[in-house]
C-alpha cells in the first residue's frame, strides 16, 4: 500500500505540498480532487520521481520501501505508472515501438527476461483489441496528430502491458468525449485487482461516473484537506470548491 506522511514538496524555491498526508490501501481506487493550482500535478510528479519536484519534508512508503529513496527508474521498475496530464507527441518513433521499448527497459530493470518482437506484437494486439484500438494507429508516430480520446487510449493501452501496481491518473478525463471517456475508464476498470492501488485525480466529478473511488480527497493549498467516500464527490460538484479556497485578503 502507498503511505503518504506529511509530505512537504517544493518546485524551485516554491513550496507547493504543504504537508500531504494520505493512505491509499492496496486494490483500492483514490480519487483526488480539488482547484486549479492546488498541487494535485505536483503530487503526481513528486510520486513518480520527476527531477525538480524537491521532497523537503515527511516521507513516502510505498509497499515498505522509502519511495522519495528511489530513482525514477526505480519506482517505475516497482510498478509506479504516472498517466500525463499532456502526452508527448514523439516524431519519428512509431507508437508501437516507443510501448515496447517501455516495457523492455521495465523488464531489465526488474531482472526479467525481455520480449521479442513477435510476443510484443500479438500482447499488443490483444490489448489494443480489448481497448477497441485501431491497431494501425500504434505503426503512427506516438501521438503525432492523435485526437485527445486516441491519445488517451494510447496511454491505457501503455498501462495495460506495463501492470501497473499504482497507478496515477492526472486528469484523464481533460478534452474527451462522453465514447471516449467510456473506452478508458473500462480500461482502467479492468486494471483494478487487489494488488494494484490508483490515485484518480481530477477537477470533475464527471469521472467519478465511470471510474467508482473507494475514496474521495480534496486536494487545497498543497494538503489534503476533507476526505469522505464518493458522496463527497457530488457535494463538490455541487459547491464547488470556495470552501477550500483561502479567504481572499481585504484591501484596506
Ligand atoms: P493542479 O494540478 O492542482 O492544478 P499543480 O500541481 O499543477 O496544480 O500546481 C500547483 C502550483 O504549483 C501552482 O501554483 C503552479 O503554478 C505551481 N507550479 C507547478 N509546476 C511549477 C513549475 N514547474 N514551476 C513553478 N511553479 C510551478
Ligand atoms: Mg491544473
Ligand atoms: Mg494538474
């Protein structure tokens, strides 16, 4: 399971998680939630390692090891998957290649023998059948002229062969269609298991529809501040978030 204690990260000089703290149980599904600029990205960055998201204070357990201890490298071998908010576009490497060579350097990390191009090719095409992918797509550039619900797909189709143990997925839902945000939600249902943890975050509740959280987080001023089951969720679509907001200083 992934234990947050008092996590405080900075960008720069900027302090931006305040003293995060947060339990997300193995085989559940965490939605965080919460205003623009609230440090929900950040969080998502600072879990998966990413150089210049500073951890000055607190600590990450992740299944028993100190993950903040961790190269990125490291965490990924270990099963930490960060879904982006904005996929890269890569010219000149076709996406098929790029998810192969992801999974090959995941499998050396671990000690495990890779897989040879005809074992990815038919994985690939199982998953991309199950994920109602158009298999040409993956023989394009990775993400060169995909729509947003293609590039969605790509990313799911990227979790599925990569098994995840958790599973991070900042906005997701950001530019898709009401088809297309079935299609990945079903992917990231069928990837929920007792031994995998997945951290949801989103500013909608929209979401929250096809993928049910065990729990729900909001997400204020770098902290987790309220937390309640998927209620919570439809409250907060409901009032929105000024409650969490910090109150707008008077001018004299
Ligand atoms: P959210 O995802 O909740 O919208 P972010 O984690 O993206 O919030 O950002 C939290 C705060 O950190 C914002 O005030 C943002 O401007 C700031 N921030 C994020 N990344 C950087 C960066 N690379 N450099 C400077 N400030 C940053
Ligand atoms: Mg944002
Ligand atoms: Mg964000």
């Amino acid at each position: 399971m992934l234990k947050i204690n008092n996590l405080h990260v900075s960008v720069g000089e900027k302090p931006i998680l305040k003293g995060l703290t947060l339990d997300v149980p193995a085989g559940e599904v965490h939605a965080i939630m919460g205003p623009n600029g609230a440090g929900k990205s950040t969080l998502g960055y600072a879990l998966s390692g990413r150089p210049g998201y500073e951890a000055t204070e607190g600590s990450v357990q992740w299944n028993g090891d100190d993950m903040l201890a961790l190269e990125p490298a490291e965490r990924a071998a270990k099963g930490v998957f960060l879904s982006f908010q904005y996929p890269v576009e890569i010219p000149g490497v076709p996406a098929m290649t790029f998810v192969r060579t992801a999974l090959n350097a995941q499998k050396r990390a671990r000690g495990e023998v890779e897989v040879s191009a005809p074992e990815f090719l038919k994985l690939v095409k199982t998953a991309s059948a199950t994920l109602k992918m158009n298999f040409d797509m993956l023989k394009r550039p990775l993400n060169v002229g995909f729509s947003g619900g293609e590039k969605k797909r790509m990313e799911i189709l990227q979790m599925a062969l990569l098994e995840p143990s958790l599973l991070i997925l900042d906005e997701t839902d950001s530019g898709l269609d009401i088809d297309a945000l079935r299609i990945v939600s079903e992917g990231v249902n069928a990837l929920r298991s007792p031994d995998r943890s997945m951290l949801v975050i989103t500013h909608y509740q929209r979401l929250l529809d096809y993928i049910k959280p065990d729990r729900v987080h909001v997400l204020a001023a770098g902290r987790i501040v309220a937390s309640g089951g998927p209620e919570l969720a439809l409250k907060l679509e409901a009032e929105g978030y000024d409650q969490y907001l910090p109150p707008i200083p008077e001018i004299a």
